[in-house]
C-alpha cells in the first residue's frame, strides 16, 4: 500500500493530493480512486481497479486484522478465485495505464 501511495502522489500531480496523502483516513485505495477520478478515466474502469482491492482490504479489516469477526457466508473457494481474477484483471488496468503514459510513474 506505501508503493501505491507513492505511485498516486508521483502519476497524479493535482493541488490536493499531498493534502489528501497526509490525511490518515485518506488510504492509498482512496487516494487512488481519488487520482484516477482527477485524470478524468472513466467511472466503470475506476470501479473495476478500486472494487477488488476494496475488496481484499475489507477481508483483511475483517478477517485478519480483527478476528473473531464472521467470515463471508458464500462458498469461501469460489469467492477467492473470483477475487483473485477480479484482482489480476485490476492490477492489468492498471499497469496498462501506466505503459500508455495516462499515469506516469517515472519518477517512483
């Protein structure tokens, strides 16, 4: 999470963001999120990058970080393959958007 922070704070110069980075509540999904809306990409492929690692962070907060908590009531197998593909599919975007030049991280 400190290399996605970093990666937000170099590929998206924007006014706010150092603001937004110092802030403790404003995580590194979040200042994601936050950056990719400030580049203008488009609202269903924000969703489908941020979404999974929301995604993993929550199972984490829930799962790790305070145990005890109930797990998900699904089939626990078919939900971590779906989440895995829906991760490798975010982590895709992306690094296509870093090779395309839309985020530049030149200087991470």
């Amino acid at each position: 999470m400190i290399a996605l922070k970093q990666l937000c704070l170099i590929a998206c110069p924007c006014p706010w963001h150092r603001q937004i980075a110092a802030m403790t509540q404003a995580g590194s999904i979040n200042l994601l999120k936050r950056c990719l809306e400030a580049k203008k990409l488009e609202t269903e492929i924000i969703q489908s990058i941020i979404q999974p690692l929301q995604t993993i962070y929550a199972l984490r907060s829930t799962g790790i970080a305070h145990a005890g908590r109930d797990a998900p009531e699904v089939n626990l197998q078919n939900h971590h393959r779906k989440l895995v593909e829906d991760c490798e599919k975010s982590m895709e975007q992306l690094a296509e958007l870093i090779r395309s030049g839309f985020l530049d991280v030149s200087q991470v």
